[in-house]
C-alpha cells in the first residue's frame, strides 16, 4: 500500500515556486588595497570616481580655525565636495577688536599751502612800494613739526622748501641730540628792501616772499645751535654745516658764514631758480 502511495506522489508535477529570486549582490569594485588581513582577505572601500573641487583660500581657513573668517556656516569636507553645516560659529574665547583703517596721512592735500605738516594761515595780499609784495601769502607757525620763534609771512614755494629742509634735513640731522629740534630761531621773514639793505642794490627775494633767514635751531632740553656762536666750532658746528648742506636742494639759494660779511649770523635760504642749479655758499 505504501509502494502505491510513493508512486502517486511521484506522479504529480512540483508545485512551481512562487517566492521571488533574491536580487544579486551589487559588484564591489577594489578602489584600496587597506585593511586587508593576514589571511589574504581585502576590505573594499568603495570611493566616488567624481573629482572633488580643490578648496578656496577662504574653505581651507575656515577647516583650520573656523572661528577666524566671518561666515556663519561652518565647511565640512564631505569627500564629495564642500557642504555648510547650518550650526552658526562659537563666539571666540576673549575680546573681539573691529578691524578699522588707519587715513594715510596726506603731504599733498589739505592744510596750508596742500600739506598738514605745514602750520599756518592765509593772509591778505601783502602791497608794498614798487615791486615788493606777495600775491597769495601765507602767515607760517610751523613746519614738520618745529615751530618757528615768531609767526613769518612768505608764499607757498618758500614754505613748502622750508617744510622739506626740516623733515628731511632738520629732524634727521639733529635726530635726539637734545632731545631733538623743537624750534626754529627766524632772523628775517617777508621785508621789501634791497640786498642786503645796501643802496642801489637790486631788491632781496625777501620782498617778494621767496626768502627765510635762521639764525638758531633750538632743542627740546633749551639748549641753542647759534650760527654765530657755534659755526666751526665743536660738535654743534658740525651739526649746523650739515644742516646747511641739506638746505641746499630744497632751496634755490644757501648762504652761510663763509658766504661773506653779511651772514655771519645767520642762514639765508630763499627758492630763486638758477639754470646752473642751487647756489650754495
């Protein structure tokens, strides 16, 4: 009875499977030979193909101190690519200073006579006999920071020259001796008069606005350079020969002690023009 039941069960066709067939496993490409065993077994690390965009200045700032830029995102390096993170920045331990921009200061602009080294005012034309007189004069108390012994009158030439010879003669010939330049003694400003004051003589670029006369230089510890006292002699003549070198270029004439008898005393700068250059004696 049983071979009869085997057999009819034999008989009978399979009942077809209707479970679905598993989906095959996706093919692991070997991008990386890392983490592979003694065994001989690999790990595969699967990597995208795409290339990565090379970071800015700015992303490589903000993945080494992200605290230092201003965003308010954060960069995070997700091998594919930059993404920003929405968490905001922690505020940075201590104080934080503003950034600001100091102005250049301007040689050229503003001030009197186009400079703010130069201290002074304009005045009214000055008028005087014949051919004496400045057209656009200026009142001048100070130059590069050194004041002059009394408020002097001259044109704008005369006090951007005498602006130079302080900042690029005055104050870095003297430099601390003294505890450095702090005044200039002035002998002569604007006077309309002949050279000199000698008779028939033709008329001084004093009475036009075009000259300066010093007679000292005064220091911060009250000490004095005198021509007349210290011309040749000691370490003070040395500084104020110097100081009458470095006059000659930013003024058109220089005369001195040695120049003749009528400026023992005292320097005369004034800004003539000659063809051959300065005339410096």
């Amino acid at each position: 009875m049983k071979w009869l039941l085997a057999l009819a069960l034999l008989a009978v066709p399979a009942a077809a499977e209707v479970r679905p067939l598993p989906r095959p496993m996706p093919e692991v490409k070997l991008m990386s030979t890392r983490g592979t065993t003694d065994a001989g077994v690999v790990t595969a690390i699967p990597r995208s193909i795409r290339p990565v965009r090379r970071l800015s200045a700015d992303d490589r700032l903000a993945l080494m101190n992200p605290a230092s830029i201003p965003s308010p995102t954060r960069g995070i390096d997700a091998g594919s690519g930059l993404r920003q993170s929405a968490r905001p920045i922690s505020r940075p331990n201590g104080p934080v200073l503003a950034a600001s921009r100091t102005p250049r200061r301007s040689q050229d602009s503003g001030g009197t006579c186009g400079r703010n080294s130069i201290q002074g005012t304009r005045v009214e034309p000055v008028k005087g006999a014949g051919a004496c007189g400045i057209a656009d004069p200026v009142r001048i108390t100070g130059v590069g920071g050194v004041a002059l012994s009394r408020p002097t009158r001259m044109n704008c030439t005369t006090a951007r020259a005498l602006d130079d010879w302080v900042q690029q003669g005055v104050l870095p010939t003297i430099g601390r001796t003294g505890g450095g330049a702090v005044a200039l003694q002035v002998a002569a400003g604007y006077s309309c008069r002949t050279r000199n004051s000698q008779a028939g003589a033709k008329l001084s670029e004093h009475s036009k606005g075009n000259a300066i006369d010093i007679s000292a230089i005064e220091l911060a510890n009250g000490e004095r350079l005198t021509v007349l006292d210290d011309w040749g002699r000691s370490s003070k003549g040395q500084l104020l020969r110097r100081l009458w070198v470095r006059a000659c270029g930013p003024f058109g004439t220089v005369l001195g002690p040695e120049s003749d008898r009528f400026h023992r005393d005292h320097f005369h700068f004034d800004v003539a023009s000659y063809r051959s250059g300065p005339y410096c004696r």
